[in-house]
C-alpha cells in the first residue's frame, strides 16, 4: 500500500519503510497525528492534542518519535521555544513493503497502520455527509463527490487504471498541494482500488 499524502516539486518522493520505521509508526496516535498533519498542515502539539482529544504531553512525546525517525519535522521560521510547530516531512510512504509483510511482526504492523489510516479517512467521509450540507458554503457541498463503482477487470486493465488514475491525482497533488489562494481549502482526495476477495475469477470458456 501507497499511503499516498505527497507533495513535491516536479518528481514526488516516496520512502519504503524498513521493520524499525514500519514499527515506529505502529501506533494510534502516530498514525492520527501523521494524518491530522498530512489534512490540515501544520500544527503544534496543544493544537494536535486539542483535535485529537489528547493531552498535549501525549502528542509532545510521540510528535518526536515520528521526528526522529523521519515523518515530521519542525516547521522552520515559525513558533517559540516553548512551542513547536510541526509538519509532515513531504512525500508519500510504502507501508506495504512485500518482505516485511511476510513477517508476523511485520504484517501486524502494517495492519495497524492501515487500520488507523483507514479509520482517519473514514471519519472524514462521515464528518462531510453528516455536516457538509449545513456547514460548507453550497458551492463547495454541490462540487464534493462521494462516489462507488463496481467493474471486471483483468489484472492488466487494473494495472493500467490505477496507473492513470495515480497520475491524475499526482499531477494536481504537487500543482496545488501547498498553495495559499484566496479561496483555497484542504480538500481530501481518497482512491480505493481492489480485488473483491471472494468473487469468483472469469476464466477462459465462462459464459460472458
């Protein structure tokens, strides 16, 4: 899995995450503060523990952790000595790196991670159709899309969907991603592509 939060300058970084990055980030609240980070831009930590229902010694402790092994950094030029403002270091992040998942610690880790990300983006989705009508201005709520759609694809035309789909998303991603136009919101863009595990394979001679 790509956890695919990018932005960059004409070529967007991507980092594959070894056993000792991969389990420190293993934890709920890493994931959420990285995520919160990656939605809403900078923050400190009282900010963080704030939207996150977390004491601000909570999210002092493991804002560090996540610097020290390289997802966020303090935020250059901005607050004081006694209080940090930090940033997610740019570029997306491999979790699902095929080596480490074949291992029971590394499998364990990676399903955490996804779990909290996918538990993040959830509550976004769910925030939006339960207050967005009523709190977004109508141009925003009109133009926002919740959208599904169910399709059979070989394993080639998945490859190449998700490929386009993938450069559509980069091109606007690291065109707008930290832009201050008037008028500018954070606007979270989610993709979901996948096999449906227990659906049966068309195989040569089925019926169309």
């Amino acid at each position: 899995m790509d956890e695919a939060q990018r932005h960059g300058s004409s070529a967007l970084p991507s980092r594959d995450l070894d056993m000792e990055s991969l389990k420190a980030l293993s934890h709920p609240l890493r994931v959420q503060l990285l995520d919160a980070l990656s939605v809403y831009g900078p923050a400190t930590a009282s900010g963080l523990g704030e939207r996150l229902g977390e004491s601000s010694g909570a999210t002092s402790y493991h804002l560090r952790q996540l610097e020290r092994h390289g997802f966020v950094r303090e935020q250059e030029g901005r607050g004081t000595g006694r209080e940090r403002w930090w940033e997610r270091v740019p570029g997306s992040i491999n979790i699902g790196s095929s080596h480490l998942e074949r291992t029971p610690a590394g499998r364990a880790a990676s399903q955490l991670i996804y779990r909290e990300f996918r538990a993040s983006q959830q509550r976004l989705l769910n925030d939006f159709i339960e207050r967005g009508d009523d709190e977004l201005p109508p141009d925003w709520a009109d133009i926002s899309e919740v959208r599904a759609a169910n399709a059979r694809l070989t394993i080639d035309q998945m490859r190449e969907f998700v490929a386009s789909v993938n450069e559509l998303i980069e091109h606007y991603v690291v065109a707008y991603r930290d832009q201050d136009a008037p008028g500018a919101r954070p606007v979270h863009i989610e993709f979901d592509a996948f096999a449906v595990v227990d659906a049966a394979v068309q195989t040569p001679g089925d019926a169309s």
